[in-house]
C-alpha cells in the first residue's frame, strides 16, 4: 500500500502544507510510504511566481477566485458557471480591477491543461490512496483532479480532508461527489493512519470505529463522530516537508524566492476557551486549547531549520501562548535560529514580551482589528482603543514589524464610532498602518453563525460566490458554505462608512515619509519632543513642568482621575490643580503630542532610551 497527499492551488507556493506533512510523518511511523504531490507548484510556475502569489495574497479571498477557476473543469461549459461570476462577483461586489480580472481569466485559461498534464505526470494507479487536503480556495481545483484521476483510475480510493470538509459541509460534499470515496472530518493525525490501515486490508481496522470517517451506506453518505481533539501535542511527530524541497527544485520560478516554514506551537485560541471574537469561526466548534511544551517547540524550529533553508519560521498558531512569548523566544535570543519568527498574538502582550519579540527580530501579526473601544466591545476582543495604540507604538519603537488589519461593518457599529476613530488617527499616523481593511462576514462556528439573533443578525445566505461555484439548490450552499452575508434587525444596521474609512487608511498607508514623534530629553523636569510628522506645527517642542510630569506618567495609559492625584502629589514646581491638569491634558491632546479615549490618556512618542 502506498498513499499520496495532493496540494493543489491556490495554497501559498512559498511554504509547506503543515497538515499533510504531518500525516506523511504518521503515516512513516506505521510504515506506510507516503509521497506528497506539490501540484500548487506547478501551477505557480505555470502562471509564474509573483502573479500566483497576487493572485493569493491580493485578489479578496472573500471572493473565491481560485475557486471560479476550476469551476468549469469540475462541471464541464455545461454547468451554468458563466461569466457572472466575473460581473457580480469581481467588479459589482468586490470592484477588482480589470487587470487582476484579467489574471483570474488568465489562470481560467490555464487551469484545463494544467489538469491535464497533472493527470499523466503522477502514476495515480500506482497508490492505493489518494488523500486531498483542501482548505481555503483548493476544494474545487481539488475535485476537479479527484474526478480525472478516479475516471482514470477507478480502483484508486480517493479520500479528502481539511478544513473544507469540517462537519456539516463535508458531509454535504461527499453526498454531491459520488467520485469521493471517503473523507475525514476533524483532527485527522489518529483517524487519517487508521484509516488508511483499514483500505490495506487491516482486520483490526473496524471502520465504525474512524473517528470522523464520511463514507456511504446503501448509497446514502453517513458520518461517524469525530473524535476527541488530542491532548498531547508533544507526541505528534516532527513534519516532513522533503516532498515540498524536492518539489521547488523542479521549478526555477518557484525556487527563485526562500520559502518559509510552518512550525505549530499550539491548536485553539486561548483567548477563545473564555468566550471566541464574535466574528471568528477559526478551530471549528471544540474550542479547546493545547499547546507543545516549550521544549518541543524549540526542539523541533531547531531541527526544522537545520534541515531546510528557509527566511521565516511561520508559526500556524492561531495566536502564540503567552508561555510561548515568555519562555521559547528568550532561548531564541540566546541561541538565534538561522531564519526569523513570525506568528499571531493578542493586542494585550506586556512591554516586556514586545521587547522578546523585538530580541529574535520576529514579526508579529497583532489581532487589533478596531481602534474604537464600542466596536472592541462588539467584537468581542478583550481589548480596547488606546492599549491597541500603545501596542503599535511599542512596535515602532523596537522596530517590531506589526501586520494587521481593521474591520467595520459589523452589527450594530454606528457612524459616531468611526468618527471618535477618525479623530485619533492624524496623531497615529507615523505607527505602522494597517496593512488592509475588510467588512466582516459570517463564517461558518462563529457567535454570529450560531446566535445571528443574539447579535442582530437575520437572514443568513452563502456569500454571492458560493452560487457561481455549486450549481445546487440553496438550501445546499448553506450546508457547504463557510462564510455568508446577512440582513440586520432594526437598530443594528451597521454603518455607511466603507468609503470614508478606506480614504482615511489609504492615506495612511500613502503617507511617506512617516516621520516620528519621539522625546530627545527628558532631563531637569521638563521633556523636549522632536515632531517630524506630517503637518507638524513645530519640529522640537519643550513641555513645561506639569506638562511633563503628565507625559511621563501617560507613557503608560492613564486615567484622569489618578493623573489629578499624580500632580497633586508632585514635588513644588511640577505640581498642579484640577484645573491646571485638565489645561495641560487638553493642550497636549489638541498638539497631537497625547490621544485621549473617554476619560484615558496615552502619550505618543517613542522613548528616548529607545532611539536608533
């Protein structure tokens, strides 16, 4: 018995699948030869690499563009997937511009022969198993392959997997795939090697037993129940990313950039076991948190590294475990690995481990997500406006680079909240901006999907695109779809305020150069500012006595009632009444120096002892 795993576009062509080395992994411990098939690869370097990676990190991945692409190879011209799709989808809905249209149509093009030649460039009759781990935009690239290789080659058992056929809609897609001999639903690295022991003839094997194994009885697609998350991360063993080296040496294209690594340090959100963002359907409906000892995770980004060139270690983690941040990057730090870290935190990290971040040079993708502290509270986020600031100018201080990004329309949202965010962002805008914007959808195991009405949310449908990518009723998108769009209850419209905020971010993002606000002393009582933002009144300004005493005591965020204490405590000369602190705070918020949310105050520029 032999098995395949086939990663098929649009996954990133600058780094391994995870999952399917992992099972390739499982798969060795048993003594089952495993190969994996980097058809992504292929089809990066038939369109060339730069355009793919567009094509998957630029076009609006709410717009399943990879997906329309392999829609007419999966049904045939006869399927009623027309250019619609392009009208409705790409230029009505998400206003893509006609030269990325023209690569989607361009990748459309190529996507038969690309099929084609993938077909009889792999022995398909040679493996007993052929496994596909579809996640994101591969599951109809992924069918459409699956159906040539299954008409080819009958006795071959085609088995997929991945976060597409999570529960509910693995079912549904199995039921409309009679090509799909099976598929897996959850965690697969115990049911996957089982499984696959059962299709070699293992008496042992009992298939009721597979936890999570989709198959058919009497014609009708059934589910066993999926099996508890595992709790022992540390016995899962090290990947095994050699199909995808072996892979890029056989495409110059490809090869031309140093890819990067998945390593995972946990499963879950930490944050999640108390109560998911609203918004976030990620890790399904367990909700369990496990996390690799710190150990293991040093151990195997050493071992990893050692083995494979790469330029980053990407951690998979859906946000790094404070342990992670206090305990693995201090050893990093000690001992540097040959390439740089870069992983998902909570807005809520200390100074102290945004200084252990900037000691491994890692890059961080903060989920802030809002700077308005109503709009937090409806997200959900355990954060709140001016700790999100302080945590990008902490960023900018260390030379920490932050990824992340805003999102607005959510139920509901007021225009009164985007304009309290409006009014802070002048004085921000020489913190890194965010790298894009988006308005929320309804994914699938998120708060909003399982109480739309607890939310003000009504009348839940698939995302427009689901209609151009499965020709069936509507009731079955539902059952297949992932994120969905929605009307709200009255009082919970959210606000018209999409072209106003991009106009604002864009600025933001165009600004250059950014130029900094930073303290250049801060000796005999009193700070001196240097101010080379845009539209700065004045490149160096001193505060005066109480000025100062208020700066220093808002590098960390302040309210006003303990800064009116602060003064009133100072020594003679930095010391200030009720009124005099209201004076000051109010001059250094009107003079950009400070921002202000309600009654909380945080100064702005980066530390002296920081500079250079």
């Amino acid at each position: 018995m032999r098995v395949i795993l086939v990663a098929m576009p649009f996954a990133a062509s600058d780094r391994p699948a995870l999952g399917t080395s992992l099972l390739k992994a499982h798969l060795q411990g048993i003594g089952v030869p495993c190969d994996i098939a980097y058809l992504n690869l292929a089809f990066a370097e038939l369109m060339g690499r730069a355009v793919y990676e567009r094509f998957v990190n630029v076009l609006p991945f709410r717009a399943l563009p990879g997906e329309w692409v392999f829609a007419e190879c999966l049904y045939g011209s006869g399927g009623g997937l027309t250019d619609a799709y392009v009208e409705d989808v790409l230029l009505a809905r998400w206003k893509v511009g006609e030269e990325d249209i023209d690569l989607v149509r361009h990748a459309r093009d190529l996507a038969a022969g690309f099929l084609a030649t993938s077909l009889k460039a792999i022995p398909w009759g040679d493996y007993g198993v052929v496994g596909f781990s579809s996640f994101t935009a591969q599951n109809l690239a992924s069918l459409a392959l699956a159906k040539l290789v299954k008409h080819s080659h009958p006795e071959v058992t085609i088995v997929f997997g991945g976060a597409n056929w999570q529960g509910i809609p693995g079912l549904e897609l199995h039921r409309r795939f009679p090509f799909v001999d099976f598929a897996l639903s959850g965690e697969a690295d115990h049911s996957f090697p089982e499984f696959v022991r059962w299709i070699a003839g293992d008496a042992r094997v009992r298939p009721d037993a597979i936890p999570g194994l989709i198959f058919r009885r009497a014609g009708a697609s059934c589910a066993n129940a999926e099996g508890e998350p595992i709790a022992d991360l540390d016995a899962l063993p090290t990947p095994d990313h050699s199909d995808f080296y072996a892979a890029r040496h056989r495409y110059p294209g490809v090869r031309s950039a140093l890819p990067s690594l998945a390593v995972e340090a946990s499963r879950g959100c930490w944050w999640a076991t108390t109560g998911p963002c609203t918004f976030c359907g990620m890790d399904g409906h367990e909700r369990v948190y496990r996390a690799k000892s710190g150990r293991r995770v040093i151990a195997e980004m050493r071992e990893l590294s050692a083995r494979w060139p790469c330029s980053f270690i990407h951690l998979t983690d859906t946000v790094v475990s404070p342990d992670f941040l206090d305990e693995v990057l201090p050893q990093v730090a000690s001992e540097p690995l040959p390439a740089r870290l870069f992983f998902e935190v909570r807005p809520t990290v200390t100074r102290q481990q945004v200084e252990a971040i900037a000691a491994v040079r890692a890059q961080i993708q903060p989920g802030i997500e809002s700077l308005n502290d109503h709009l937090l509270r409806l997200m959900h986020k355990g954060t709140r406006a001016l700790e999100n600031i302080r945590l990008l100018k902490w960023c900018k201080a260390m030379n920490v680079s932050a990824h992340w990004n805003i999102l607005h329309g959510l139920p509901g949202e007021t225009e009164a909240d985007y304009q309290a965010m409006f009014r802070l962002l002048p004085a921000i805008r020489f913190l890194d901006p965010p790298r894009c914007f988006q308005t929320v959808s309804v994914d699938r195991y998120s708060p909003y999907f399982e109480r739309p009405d607890r939310h003000g949310l009504a009348k839940l449908s698939p995302l427009a695109p689901y209609r151009y990518l499965y020709p069936f009723p509507e009731h079955v998108l539902a059952d297949i779809a992932y994120a969905f769009e929605c009307g709200f209850t009255p009082g919970h419209e959210p606000a018209d305020v999409g072209e106003a905020l991009e106009r604002e971010l864009d600025a933001w993002r165009r600004e250059s150069p950014l130029g900094e606000l930073r303290v250049v002393s801060d000796g005999g009582g009193r700070v001196s500012l240097r101010d080379t933002r845009a539209g700065a009144a004045e490149p160096f300004i001193e505060l005066d006595e109480l000025q100062s005493l208020l700066y220093e005591a808002c590098d960390e965020i302040c309210d006003a009632r303990t800064l009116q204490e602060t003064a009133r405590r100072a020594p003679p000369g930095r010391a200030g009444g009720g009124a005099d602190v209201v004076a000051s705070l109010a001059a250094l918020v009107e003079r950009r120096l400070m921002v202000q949310v309600d009654d909380r105050y945080l100064s702005l520029a980066l530390p002296r002892a920081m500079e250079g």
